[in-house]
C-alpha cells in the first residue's frame, strides 16, 4: 500500500494494491452517499486509510484470537490489520458486505496474518453462538471481543423515527453486543479483554440521530457496569468514543451535501482516517492497559473535551 498525504482537511494521491487510482480532494471527502446501512467501503472515494505503514509491530497481541464485529470495513478493518501486525488472529463477523470482506481477508492474509470471515446478522442471538462455536473450533480460543458493528440513520426529528428503525438500530447496536459478548464471556480468562465502540455523539446528543446516540449512550453504562462485574477475574472492558472518521456509515448515513463538513467542527478542523485508531484498538486489547478498565478513551479530534 502507498500513501503520499498531508493533514489538515487536505488527502492526496492515496492510492492502494487494490487497483484504486491516484485521486485528489481539497477535502477529506466530497459529496456522496450510499443507499444502504451498513455501507460498502470498496465504492466509497477517496477510500479510507485504514493502515499506515509506518506501524511496525512488537508481538503485543502474539498469539491472541480476536473477534471484531464488523472487520470486513471502517474502523473495524484497521483494528484488524492492527492485530494481525501485533500478532493475533482474528475473526470477522460482518453482515453482507462480501467484497469488502474478501479484500480485508486478502490484505490480512499478505500480512502473513490469519482472518475467518463469518457472514450474518449479530442481531440474531444463533448467528452470535455460531460465531463462538466457529471462532473454537478454528482456533481453540477466545481472549479479545471488538463490539465494532453498528448501524447509524440521520433522521431531522423524533417524529420521523419509524418504529423499524428504531428496532433494527436497537436489535444491531445493543442486543447484537449483548448477545455475542454473552456468548464469548464463558471462554474469556485472566488478562483478556472487551472494546466496546461508542461514538463522541454519545457525549454531545446530536439532534439528527436520536436512535444511534441512544444506544451508544446505553454502551457506556454497559461497558461500566460489566468491568465492575468482572474485574476481579481480571477480564478488562473499556470502550471508545470516536469523532467522525471516514468509513461506511458515514455516507450511508448522512445527506450528501453533508459529507464534506464532517469532522470540520472538531478543534483540530478536521476528520480522522481509519488508521489513526488502530493503535488506540490495540492499546486497550494489549498488557498495556492492564490497569485500566471501565473506561471511555475519546479519540474525537478534540471535538468534546472534559
């Protein structure tokens, strides 16, 4: 993969070894959108970075298994590339974007890694067992959970929330965690850990997604309560609230004419590539967090502080 890109809200030339071409934006993204949630990462321009390069790893997560919902794209795919290049195995449930799947298997895989796709709906409590039953029986273990997966639909009032909405954006955000997270819990040991995803519109209640900022509101408490219940097993749970990084849901999401400005009212006056995580994945996943659980990490470009 080659990168030649500056900060600010200027990317250029991002190119990869999937046959992109060379591309140049006077901002992070222009304006697009996607019919459908969760969102394809593979017609997405200009695509997301989602590995830099320049990340060495040192074996943090040697020979660990990982699952992360959602691996197949966004920040979900640079959480696995991540833990590959830490060492880990990793396991990739996500729902049917296929392509982008296959090509996170291929890249992991050129890395020398070891990646199990598993298609489904974790919203569904038998999809969630057999992601466990699938995960032991390729690799006999389980020491780190990613609750990646999520859906997101920009609505301008409560009113014009539908009641399906409402419940696929309940049934994927929440039960879906907590389904998979019951299923994984009986095989996690001392010095293992969960990562929870919430997201920075959890701390600031963005008025057009009333739903989404529910549930990721409702992954807070879980994540604080559930570290207190295991703590004395020594089973970590923290999570993460990111900004606005450029990944699937957002075009899948927002209007169009919107996507250019995300991010822009973060203090730093910018969006975040995929990337730009991982390490915060890996940080939380690894020994070098061994201390720290219940607990939100915000990587949001400064845009809520305190």
């Amino acid at each position: 993969m080659n990168y030649d890109y500056k900060f600010g809200n200027k990317f250029y030339n991002y190119y990869d070894n999937f046959g992109i071409e060379n591309t140049e934006y006077s901002i992070m993204a222009p304006e697009q959108s996607q019919p459908e949630q969760p969102g394809l990462e593979y017609i997405m321009y200009p695509r997301p970075i989602f590995d830099n390069p320049n990340y060495i790893g040192s074996g943090k997560l040697k020979d660990k298994v990982a699952i992360i919902t959602g691996g197949d794209s966004g920040l979900g795919r640079a959480a696995a590339v991540a833990f590959v290049k830490e060492g880990a195995k990793v396991v990739i449930p996500y729902y049917n974007e296929h392509v982008d799947a296959e090509e996170t298997k291929r890249y992991i895989e050129s890395l020398g890694g070891e990646c199990l796709l598993l298609s489904g709906d974790i919203s569904d409590k038998n999809f969630c067992k057999k992601i466990v039953e699938a995960t032991i029986n390729r690799f006999g273990k389980i020491n780190i959970l990613v609750n990646n997966a999520g859906v997101q639909y920009q609505q301008d009032s409560l009113e014009c929330i539908s009641d399906e909405q409402f419940d696929r954006t309940m049934k994927v955000n929440i039960y879906g965690m907590f389904y998979l997270t019951r299923e994984v819990l009986p095989y996690l040991n001392s010095g293992d850990s969960i990562i929870n995803l919430s997201s920075v519109t959890t701390f600031y209640g963005d008025p057009q997604l009333i739903d989404y900022v529910t549930t990721k509101g409702a992954i807070v408490g879980f994540t604080r309560a559930l570290a207190r219940n295991l703590a004395l097993k020594n089973i970590r749970v923290n999570a993460i609230a990111p900004g606005f990084f450029w990944t699937p849901l957002q075009p899948a999401c927002w209007v169009k004419e919107k996507i250019p400005s995300l991010g822009a009212d973060a203090a730093m006056a910018r969006g975040a590539m995929p990337y730009e995580l991982a390490p915060t994945f890996v940080f939380l996943a690894s020994d070098d967090s061994s201390y720290m659980t219940g607990q939100v990490i915000h990587n949001n470009g400064g845009q809520v502080m305190g």
